[in-house]
C-alpha cells in the first residue's frame, strides 16, 4: 500500500482553492450590482409618473421589456463570450449594462424608457450563463455546485440592501437633478467603475493565471479536460426546444417556473408601490419597508429546505409554498394597504420556497445527458413572467386604478402550479450534472 500524497491531487486542491478565493468575491459583488441595476426602477416609478408623466401601463411594459432584449440576445452573447474569451466579455457585459443603466437617469419620454429598458436587457444578456461558463472552465465538477450557490446568493443580499441603497441615494439633490436621477446614476455607474477592476483581475484561461503556480494551472486544466472527455464518451445530447417541448413532464416543469416567476416578479416590480399607499414615507422608508419580505422569504428558504431534506415528498413542498403564496396573495386584496404588505411578507414565505424547492423535481426526473438543455429552457420560460406580470399589472392599474385584479390572478396561478406538481414526476433518468446541483437558489 502506498501512502505517498499524490502531487497533482494535492496541486489541484490548492488550485481550487485560489480560484475560489479569488473569483468568487468578486462575481458575488458583480451580481450584487447587475441585480441592482435590474430592479432599480420599482423604487422610482412614482417619480417616473410625477416627473415625467410615465403612466402606470408604460411602467409595467417597460420593466418588462427587459427580459425580452435579455431572452433574445442570451445565446449569441454566450457564443461570443466561449470565442473571444470570458474575460473581455464579462467586461463588455459589465461595461454596456452599467452605460445603459446610467443613461436611464436622464429619461424624459416613454419611448426612451422602453428602448433603454430593452437595451438594458440586451447589454445583461449572457452575464448569468457566462458565469457559470466561467465555472465549468476553471473548476471541476465536484466544486462547481458549490461555488453557483455562493454567486447566486449575491441576488439575496441584493434583494435585502435593494431597498435601503436605493432610499438613501434618492436623498441626495442638486446640479439639475432629481433625487431618483442621483439613484440611478450612481447605481449605474457603480457598474461602469467596477468593469475595469474585472478587467484586471479576471483571467480566461488558467494558463494565464499568474496567480497560479504552474503545477497548479497543469492539475487544474488536466482535471478539467479530463471531465470533458468522460462527457463526451458519455455521448452529451444536443436536443432542440421544440423536440423537448414534446415531453409533457418538461411542458409541465415550465409551466410551474412560469407561475413562481411571475408572483415574484410582481412583488419585485410593484412592492414598493404598494408601500407607498400605507402612508406618508419617504423613500428611505419605503426602502427599508421593501427589505422585510425579502428578510423573511430568505429564513423560510432555508427553513421549507431543511423540512423538504427531513421529510422528503418534494412535489408536497413545492405545493404547500405555492399555496402559502396563493394565500398570501389573496389576503392581500382584503384590507387596507398595511395589511396587504403584511400578506405579500406571507405571500414571500410560499414564492420564494417554491421557487428554491421546485429544481430538484426536474434534475430528478431528467436523464443526465439533456439536463442542462431542459434547465435552461424551463429558465427561459420562466424568466418570461418577468414581463408579463408588471406588463399586466400596469395595464390593469391604469385601466381600473387598482392592481387588485393582478393579485387575484397571481392566488389563481399559485393554485393551479401547486395543483400541476402532483402530476409531476421526480424518478431519476440519470445523474443530473453537478454544475446544477446549486440551481435550487436561483
């Protein structure tokens, strides 16, 4: 028996070890940012109506837009990103979105607001999936897990600072502009700043790590090309969307994420709207109040997960969150506007639960080798409810004066998702990829 420590074993462990720590921070903060960037706006809307005279609909439709530049142009950014390499091309994701979110400051028209909001989607296009492109090329696989639910929880912490940031930057006025213009502003060009320190510090390949021992970079390509070609003997399918569509299970697994999408999109886009009727607050109020949900829905996260690992029935859990959203949602078109906050912090118990407790339904269900391909479609599609619940939220505010409708429809489709899991299927085709093992906290 030798007993002799393997220099590569041990080159690679110190490999893994250095990219993690010095990647890893730095795409967390990234996504802080993109995240702000994205969701800014439900914190100015009122302002956008007063100053600009923005109505209720263009809102909605604009914020959505956002994710129709980001679903159209997501593909061929990926594919210039794996020809021109990571690390310009997060760079140039970077650089454009922080531009595009910085000219949205100076808006004066709807048309301005559409085309800035679709533009803004088509600059974030392929930041996401260029991360995790970046992970299967400088970690292997037993690691990568790992490291997306490290990035991925920058969008939690976004979601609880999104509220105070944006409050406290709306205090700030002079030089011509308005206290939403300095939030903007700021916000976008945070991102323009912090582009040219990723420029610096990201490398493409591990060969130009200079930060890496040359035995380490050998143990860390050699490892990962050595995955590479397992997967290849493994015979990785390609399959098109139309074929995958072909399978009831994967039309049902879209379906169920197009429904958790949109009650948390809604909340996302109209929430501090919904602050603002309380009562008289200032927009650092409003911002504080909008951490609440997102505190709460964070705890129960974790705590539907520990329940769904003690007593497995997962499609049980995704139904029961769904329904606490439903409720939650309905009761909030019962009273006043304190009680309709205090119902979405409940609603967020359920949406954000469901959302975290829906992956693993699908990963068990799908054979190995197309697994990547149908998460990324069920992702699409589900990103879709970020444009057709503000879309529908404005038009029926404008058209009715109320979003009261909207939050009905919203109980409705938690009821018919937690009611479509049970036909839902989780027997296992294969072992699902680890690289999407940590896409629970998405």
């Amino acid at each position: 028996m030798n007993d002799t420590p393997d220099p590569s074993a041990h080159a690679l462990a110190s490999a893994v070890a250095k990219v993690k720590r010095h990647v890893l921070p730095l795409f967390v903060i990234m996504f802080i940012v993109n995240y702000l960037d994205r969701v800014n706006i439900g914190f100015v809307r009122p302002h956008l109506e007063s100053d600009l005279g923005i109505s209720a609909a263009a809102y909605g439709f604009g914020a959505g837009l956002f994710f129709i530049g980001y679903a159209l142009f997501e593909v061929p950014s990926n594919m210039l990103l794996q020809r021109v390499g990571a690390r310009l091309w997060l760079t140039r994701i970077m650089f454009t979105w922080g531009l595009v979110a910085t000219a949205m400051a100076f808006v004066q028209t709807e048309t301005q607001f559409y085309v800035l909001r679709f533009l803004l989607g088509v600059a974030e296009a392929g930041f996401f999936p260029g991360v995790i492109y970046y992970f299967t090329r400088w970690l292997p696989a037993a690691e990568r897990g790992k490291a997306i639910a490290i990035f991925l929880s920058g969008s939690a912490f976004a979601s609880l600072i999104s509220g105070p940031l944006a409050g406290a930057l709306m205090q700030i006025q002079g030089m011509g502009l308005h206290g939403w213009q300095w939030m903007l502003f700021i916000e976008g060009m945070a991102s323009v700043m912090l582009c040219f320190f990723v420029f610096f510090w990201l490398d493409s390949k591990p060969h130009d790590a200079k930060w890496l021992s040359r035995e380490e970079q050998d143990a860390l390509v050699a490892a990962i090309d050595l995955e590479q070609r397992e997967r290849e003997a493994g015979g990785v399918a390609k399959v098109s969307a139309w074929r995958l569509l072909k399978d009831r299970q994967i039309v049902l697994f879209c379906l169920i994420y197009f429904c958790i999408q949109l009650t948390i999109y809604a909340a996302t886009f109209w929430l501090p709207s919904i602050i603002k009727r309380m009562g008289e607050m200032s927009d650092l109020q409003v911002g504080f109040f909008n951490s609440i949900p997102w505190l709460i829905s964070i705890i129960a996260m974790y705590a539907f997960a520990a329940c769904a690992k003690r007593w497995r029935f997962q499609q049980a859990w995704v139904a029961a969150a769904l329904l606490v959203a439903a409720c939650g949602m309905f009761m909030s078109t019962t009273g006043g506007p304190v009680f309709a906050f205090v119902a979405v912090c409940f609603a967020a118990i359920g949406f954000k639960a469901a959302s975290s407790l829906f992956w693993p339904i699908p990963q068990g269900y799908l054979d190995a080798r197309i697994a990547a391909a149908v998460i990324a479609l069920i992702n699409s599609v589900g990103n879709l409810g970020g444009f057709v619940a503000p879309t529908t939220f404005g038009l029926l505010e404008q058209q009715t004066g109320s979003i009261q409708g909207g939050l009905y429809g919203l109980a409705v489709t938690s009821v018919l998702a937690a009611i479509a899991v049970f036909f839902v299927r989780m027997r296992p085709k294969g072992v699902a990829s680890p690289d999407f093992k940590a896409a629970s906290a998405n």
